[in-house]
C-alpha cells in the first residue's frame, strides 16, 4: 500500500521497518557486551640459545628487542587493535591506549 511517498509494509512504514530492525540488531550488539575477550598487552620478544635458557636464575636479565620507548602492541583474542604505552597503577602494571589499530 502506498500513502503519499512512504511506501506501507504490513501496516507499517518503511522508515518505521528500518528503525524497528536497527533496534533489534542493538538488542543483539547489547548482549553480546558480556562476552569475556582475553585482552593481550605484548611487551616485546627475545631470541636466546638454549643453554642460556638452562642457565637463568632468579634475577637474570632477558633483553627484549625493543626499546623502552617504543609502544606496547594490544591484542584481543590474537588480533591486533590498538597501541599503548606502559603505566605503574598502584602495585600493578596497566596500558594506556595511545592508538586505536584501523580494522582490517
């Protein structure tokens, strides 16, 4: 049925339908919120031989191939999204989000 330019759809309008549907797809998005995702804040990485693994000891020092500088990556479940730097919070260790990653 059709009244003036809104094209009708089972007593409703189109624009009504859209809306309506849009609604639903938040009632989806919202309960998905709750969903648990492992948050991944990498450091950096070394490359060591096997005997100098055997041979670390408490207070042995592992140097990673990156600089103090240098921003830590961000990763949920596995895929990167953003960068941070490292910050003390409290006795705890914590990333500030410096870049959101673009998606890809």
């Amino acid at each position: 049925m059709v009244e003036g330019d809104k094209v009708m759809e089972n007593g409703q309008d189109k624009e009504d339908k859209i809306e309506e549907d849009n609604l639903c797809e938040l009632e989806k998005c919202e309960k998905l919120r709750d969903i648990p995702m492992k948050i991944e804040g990498s450091l950096g990485e070394a490359t060591i031989l096997l005997r100098d693994l055997i041979n670390l000891q408490a207070g042995s020092v592992i140097e990673l191939e990156r600089n103090i500088s240098d921003t830590i990556d961000v990763k949920v479940n596995g895929i990167p999204v953003a960068k941070g730097e490292m910050v003390i919070v409290g006795d705890k260790i914590g990333i500030r989000i410096t870049e959101i990653s673009e998606p890809k």
